[in-house]
C-alpha cells in the first residue's frame, strides 16, 4: 500500500513537471524592446513568409489578397484547419496587437492571451527568423486594410481539440536549429534562411512523422498531399535534376525547363518569390543543390 502512495505521489509530480514545462514560453519583452520595423523591408518579408497564401479570402486576387480575412480551409490528419482573420480589424482580426504579440505568435506558437497556436500555423519554421524581420513585418502588416469577418474555428475532434497537448509537442520538435547545419557561403546561408524560415518550404514539401512534425532526415524528400490528392514533390537535388538556373526561372515564371506549368497550392508560392530580389531567388536555388537527396 505504501508503494502504491508513492507512486501515486511521483506520478503527480512528473504530471505537474510536465505541466510546468509545457506550459507557453513567450518571449521576453526585451526581445524587441529596442526595434523599429521598416514597411518597406516588411513587405518583402510579407510575400516571402508566404501570409497571404493562407490569410487571404479564398481565391482572391490582386489587391484583394492583402486583405487578410482569412476563412481558407487546410485539411490534415487531425482535422481541418480554418485561416483566422489576421486584418487590421481591432477586433476580429489582430489590429490591436504589439510587435510582441506578432513575434509571439510566428516565432513561439503563443497568443497573446498566452495559449498554444496549432503548428498548422508554421512556428516551427518561423522560429528561426531573425526579430528584426519580424519587426520589419510588423510595420508593413500596420499599413493593411482591416476587415471585419469572423474567424472560424477549426474543425478538430478529441484529443487534437486539446491545445494544452500543444506544448508536449512544443518539447518534442520546436527548435530553430537549422536543417542544412555548416559553414555555408553567404549566399546558401541566405537561401537557407529564405527555404528553411521565411518561406517554410519543408511544411508542404518533408514527410511527417505520426504526431505531425517535419520528418528532417528526409527533409523536402516530398510528402503527401493533405487535401488527399497525389502528393508534393520531392524538390531534393537527386530526384528535381535541374540546374540553379531552371530553379530560378520556375522561381520566377511557375514553368518549368519541360514547359509545364506551376498549379495549385505552389503558384501562389511562385508569386510570392517572384516578388522578391532575383538574388534571393538564386539564393534559394543553391540552397536546394546544397541539400542532401532524398531518394
């Protein structure tokens, strides 16, 4: 009987660690205490973290996608993933956050009530940022329309309703280490910051293990698609075969060296990087010779 107090005991002691670390980590105020943010520079950071793909109106277009009233659905195997408001509106959407509310949010999955965001929304690639991008983004997000639609909610069934779950999966795979590790040269350590951060190309393109996280061993080696159809293509160099320069054209234009076309999901990826410098393009094309293959 004694034994089984202490057991007993114990267990409610490693439950209440876990608690404790698992709990949201937000970051310190001083993280962008002494930050200024540029619209300008914030907005190729917008297009390169890819926000309008997801936050936008459902097929929209032209002007239309900079009003973030989000409402597009992302299916997964936990269920279905609604894109809340991120507009201006002070109270439907997030126009009445700090600059640390924003870094909060896309570098530690934490809102600013202090809860777990779901890694649907990719934390686990925007860690890696640098505060002063984020900055950057904020200003530039500060010059947007607002709008006054609704959030949804998402559509998870018991257990992935529980977001306190969220900060167990936090322990096990949230870090900003860098998947292609090395003394690289200027120009790949960009492109690995613009592939691996901003614009999290390992989320759609790196299998997932059963709790959902990147698989980073067989990192961009292709994955299926969660809408159910097909899969995402394996973009490592071994199985891709194309030269810097044809990743820089598809990066550009959405054609490939075979004279096909981008579509889907990818298009809108391709918009977004055709608004950036060409060097940044190049970037992420060595970059992605620079990863190892995944067969």
């Amino acid at each position: 009987m004694r034994i089984m107090r202490w057991l007993v005991v114990l267990g409610l002691v490693a439950a209440g660690g876990l608690y404790v670390m698992a709990r949201p980590k937000p970051l310190a105020a001083a993280a962008v205490a002494n930050l200024t943010g540029d619209a300008a520079k914030g907005e190729l950071v917008f297009w390169a973290t890819g926000c309008a793909s997801c936050h936008m109106a459902d097929k929209a277009e032209g002007d239309a996608q900079l009003v973030l009233s989000g409402g597009q659905r992302f299916p997964s195997d936990f269920g279905t993933f609604i894109a809340p408001n991120i507009s201006q509106d002070p109270e439907q959407g997030i126009g009445n956050w700090s600059m640390l509310d924003l870094a909060n949010a896309i570098t530690r999955g934490v809102s600013p009530e202090g809860e777990h965001y779901y890694p649907a929304l990719p934390y686990a690639s925007y860690a890696k940022m640098q505060m002063q991008d984020v900055a950057d983004l904020y200003a530039f997000m500060k010059t947007l329309p607002a709008d006054p639609t609704p959030s949804q909610p998402h559509e998870l069934g018991f257990p992935f309703n529980i977001r306190e779950a969220i900060g167990g999966w936090k322990l096990l795979f949230l870090s900003d280490d860098w998947v292609l590790p090395g003394n690289l040269t200027p120009t790949v350590a960009r492109g690995r910051y613009i592939a691996e951060a901003m614009a999290h190309c390992g989320e759609c393109h790196t299998p997932r293990n059963l709790l959902g996280a990147m698989d980073t061993s067989r990192w961009l080696g292709g994955a299926p698609n969660p809408s159910g159809d097909g899969r995402i293509p394996n973009v490592t160099p071994g199985k891709l075969g194309w030269a810097a320069a044809d990743i820089v054209q598809y990066l550009t234009t959405g054609f490939t060296p075979e004279y096909d076309s981008v579509g889907g999901h990818m298009a809108h990826v391709v918009e977004n990087m055709a608004r950036l410098p060409e060097s940044d393009r190049q970037a992420v094309a060595e970059y992605m010779l620079a990863v190892p293959s995944v067969e």
